[in-house]
C-alpha cells in the first residue's frame, strides 16, 4: 500500500475556476439589467389588477342585481354601486373581495404610465349600458389594452 497520494486527478484546474467565474459573472450582469427597471412588471401588473377588477364588477352586478359602475382615471380604478339598486348615485365604494373592510380600488398606477379615463356600467344582467370601449394601460412606447364589449359585458384582453 502506497502512503503517497496521487494529486494529479484530483480538484479543478485553475483555467476551469477561471471560466466559471466569469460565465456567472456574464450571468450576473445580463440578470442584474433585466431585473433592473421594473417598470414594465408594474404596468403589466396594475393593468392585470384592473382587468380583474371591471371582470369582478360585471360578476358582482350580476350577482347582486345592481348595477356597478367601474371609474378609471389617468392613475386609478373605483368600484362603485349604488345605495340602492333602483337609485343610479353610485356612492357606495364596493368592498374588496380580499379584505371586506378595503374598498375595491386602485391608485397605485406606475410612475409614466396613464391609464384610459372613463367609465364603465353593468346592468344586472352583466351588460354594458354603452357602447363597446376599448381602455389601456401606456406609457407611450408600451400599451397593454382590454375591451369591454356592450351586448355581452365581455371584458377582452387585446
């Protein structure tokens, strides 16, 4: 039995520690630029939210058999029904799905972004009271747009 061991084979070579380190340094940077400016996630995540929102408020008109009236403005969202359902006031901000003691609303628009103002009823049947529109969410070179269609109160991705 030989006492002395054979270093030869044995670890890695100085030129593959090397290659390594720079491949997870390339990595790094390449990730570190695409997770960099989150702006684009945000705008996709608020125009998301606020697809999912007008989704929910034509659920809930029909549901409930009040009419709900959505209220962009060039940075927010409202969910708002009337007092009663006979009454066309909207003044009463719909309680979040998530937490029944929030309202269903949204102001936390992406810096640069504007969102389509206007707004949008549900008749208790889930259908537009106007025409068909089309909303977006821009920020002049990137636009993320539904449609929310009138005779069936369709909300559509574009």
């Amino acid at each position: 039995m030989s006492l002395v061991k054979n270093y030869q084979n044995s670890g890695f070579s100085l030129v593959e520690l090397v290659t390594v380190i720079v491949l997870l340094g390339v990595l790094g940077i390449i990730a570190l630029g695409r997770l960099g400016n989150q702006d684009g996630f945000a705008a996709r995540g608020f125009f998301d939210d606020t697809v999912t929102a007008v989704r929910f408020a034509q659920k809930l008109a029909i549901s409930s058999g009040c009419d709900v009236r959505v209220i962009t403005t060039a940075n927010s969202y409202q969910l708002r029904q009337s007092t009663t359902c006979t009454a066309d006031n909207f003044s009463n901000l719909v309680a979040s799905p998530a937490n029944r003691s929030n309202s269903y609303q949204n102001a936390n628009m992406p810096t640069g972004f504007t969102l389509t103002a206007g707004s949008i009823t549900f008749d208790a049947r889930g259908q537009r009271e106007a025409a068909t529109s089309d909303f977006s969410v821009s920020d002049g070179s990137t636009t993320y747009s539904f449609r929310v269609h009138a005779s069936t109160g369709l909300v559509e991705v574009l």
